[in-house]
C-alpha cells in the first residue's frame, strides 16, 4: 500500500503540479496557452502512418497549432493519409531515420513492435524528445537503464498502456493508501460474428501476441507471470449492453515500476464467445504458431471499422481510514475515418507531444507519462479529448465492509 503522491516521487517531475511552471512561462511571455491560431510551435514527425499513427497526425494538424510530417513505407498509408490532408511522404523510416526527424521538436513513433526498440534508440540518440506507442510495453529494467539521461523519451504512450497509465496515477494518488489497482479495457466490434465476435482492430501482430505473451501481474507486492487464456472472467458494466468476458493481458507496462501498490492487473475486454474460442486455438496449437496464426486469424477476421471502446481504471484502498475506491471509467466509438482504438491511441500520443512543445512536460531519459501526474496535467488532457469527444468520468465511493 502507499501513500498519496509518494509513490511516482523516484521519477523525474513525479506529483508535482504543472501550476508553478505554467505561471513562470507566462510571467515571462514564453508561454500562451490559447496561441494564434497561424502561429506555430513546432515540428513534429510523426513515424508510421498506420491507423494510429494517421489518428496522431490528424489530431496534431487539426488541434494543434504545430506544422506535423508523416512518414511511412507503404505508399497505401501514405495515400491515406493524404486523402485525410496530412503531409505525408513515403519513406524507409530505418533507413533514413535521421534525415527525416534532423529538424523536428518532436517525434511520434506509430510503428510495429519489431522495429520500434531500434527507432526509439536512434530518435534518442540524435536528442530529440520521442513518445513511442509501444517501446516498453513490457517494462524491461536494462532499457531503462540504457535512456537514465539524454533527450526526454515516453514510453508505451497509447491508449493501454498510456492514458491507462495516467488515470491510474490518479486514482491511486486520490487515496490515502492504495491496496489494488485494476485496469480492464477492450475495444471491440459494435456488432459481433460468429464464430470468433471480434475483428482486427489493430495489427495482426499485436493482436496474436495478446493472447500469448504471458502477463505481467502484481499478487501480494510480486510479479507473477500468469498465461492469458488460462483465467477467462464475466465482465459486468454499464457502459455497454451485451455480455463481456475479459482476460489477463501484458499491459501493465511501466506500472509495475512506478507504482507500489500490493496488487494490479489489467484485464482485456471481449465479447463473450470470442475467449473461448480463441482459448480452443491455443490449445490445438494454432496460437503457437505465428505463421500459422496469422494466416488462421487473418482470414477469419475481417477488418472492422466500426467499433467501441471500453476503459475502466479501478484503485481501492483507503480515504481517511474507510475503505473507498476511485474508478475512471469511458466508453468511446468510432468516429468519421477513426475507429475508437485509433481515436484513444492516436490521439492521446499526440497530445502528450502537444503539451510536452507547449512546456506542460518536461523530464530528460525514460519518463512513463504517469510519473508526470498532477491533477492540472489530467485536467488538461481530459478537457482536450473531450474537445474530440472523448469522456471519462469519475467515481469515489466508501464501500461498505
């Protein structure tokens, strides 16, 4: 358990408020909050222009006052993003890496697992400040070790983990002490098909290894790897009708270093029908094979559009000596070209990237975005999403004994 804002205190810039720095800048005329709307702040890049990454680049040339360059190797993202009217460009990202971020701010990293590490690191090393939807996913100790100092990098800074990662800074930081933590969150098809109630939402890749990878959860203060299939729960909520089930997932990410709290877990959100299933292919061995999983699953899943996204952020503990829980809870949905995970994803990387040019972020090395908690930080962020139509409330209740 611990106490309230104690725990980010190890971390750069971690509980403290955001008011002293804005008031500074502005006493100094370095900083305006609503600025002109042809003045631009800065260059940002932003590296990958799949669903999420094209969602970024939207939102950074449609809500921000900053000039924003996409790049990606297939021509088909690129036209797509064109077609949204994004300054888009095809280019090898690894290859060319440091031409195309040489004079930029700040770079958004929207690209597939398996390069992202590499990207991050030459991002880095050329000293510019890089937020990254998915390096880091798994908090892994040596990378850390490795970015201590230099140019600021946020991590697995998507919707799960990432916003996920700061509303659970705030509830757990709203109770006097936290004994548990719980993140369930999924986006699914608005309407679910047999035989499999799901569709591809994001890339096939991410999707195979979510039911695979074993997950990191904290029991009792320890890390403990549990199979994902292996525990399949009801999940009950009002945000949506129908009946869920969720499972165990690897999405703690940097939680598991950053906050001290005994317990916590995150739980994916499906329809129900959809675990069991998938649960049969692990079992048969489909799942073992990814070549084979791949193409299993890519033609069983259609590609879907139309979807909605569920999160609930749960900390209990303590207020005043009552037992009490804080929850964060939001239902998004697909709008106009978006699906909702893209929105929640693609969004919320660029305006963490927004906020970080406008000086509301600072910190050097490896900083998760929830060791930057404050409550002005979540109120900003919250009250812009919601400018795109993207909500969250909040409940506090005593529980009864």
């Amino acid at each position: 358990m611990i106490k309230r804002t104690t725990n980010l205190a190890k971390w750069r810039g971690g509980g403290q408020s955001i008011k002293p720095i804005i008031l500074m800048l502005k006493l100094h005329g370095i900083f305006k909050r609503h600025s002109s709307p042809n003045h631009l702040m800065g260059k940002i890049i932003v590296l990958g222009l799949g669903s999420m990454g094209r969602a970024a680049a939207y939102y950074l040339a449609n809500y921000t006052n900053n000039q924003v360059k996409g790049f990606d190797a297939s021509i088909k993202a690129v036209q797509e993003a064109s077609a949204l009217g994004l300054n888009a460009a095809q280019a090898d990202v690894l290859s060319n890496i440091k031409q195309l971020i040489s004079d930029s701010d700040a770079v958004i990293s929207a690209l597939p697992q398996s390069i992202a590490d590499e990207v991050v690191n030459e991002v880095h090393a050329a000293g510019v400040p890089v937020i990254d939807m998915i390096y880091m996913w798994k908090y892994d100790e040596s990378k850390a070790r490795s970015l201590s100092s230099g140019s600021i990098v946020i991590p697995a800074c998507g919707w799960a983990p990432g916003l996920t990662n700061l509303l659970a800074a705030a509830a757990v930081n709203e109770l006097d002490e936290a004994k548990e933590l719980g993140i369930h969150v999924g986006g699914n098809p608005i309407n679910p098909a047999p035989p499999l109630y799901y569709s591809l939402l994001f890339s096939l890749e991410s999707t195979i290894d979510e039911y695979v990878r074993p997950a990191t959860i904290i029991r009792d203060g320890n890390p403990v790897l549990v199979n994902p299939l292996d525990t399949i729960k009801p999940f009950e909520t009002s945000l949506m009708k129908g009946e869920f089930e969720e499972f165990y997932t690897d999405g703690l990410s940097t939680l598991v270093k950053t906050l001290n709290v005994k317990n916590m877990y995150e739980l994916t959100i499906r329809w129900k029908g959809h675990l069991q299933a998938m649960k049969l292919l692990r079992d048969i061995g489909i799942l073992s094979d990814k070549e084979l999983a791949a193409k299993v699953l890519s033609s069983a899943l259609n590609r879907g559009s139309q979807d909605f996204s569920i999160t609930v952020v749960e900390a209990r503990g303590f207020i005043n000596g009552e037992d009490a829980m804080v929850r964060y809870e939001g239902i998004d949905y697909a709008s106009g070209q978006f699906t909702s995970m893209a929105r929640l994803t693609g969004f919320f990387a660029a305006e963490v990237a927004k906020l970080l040019l406008e000086g509301y972020i600072r910190g050097s090395g490896l900083t998760p975005v929830e060791t930057i908690y404050s409550g002005d930080l979540l109120e900003l962020i919250l009250s812009d999403l919601r400018r795109v139509g993207i909500k969250f409330w909040r409940v506090e209740r005593q529980l009864a004994e």
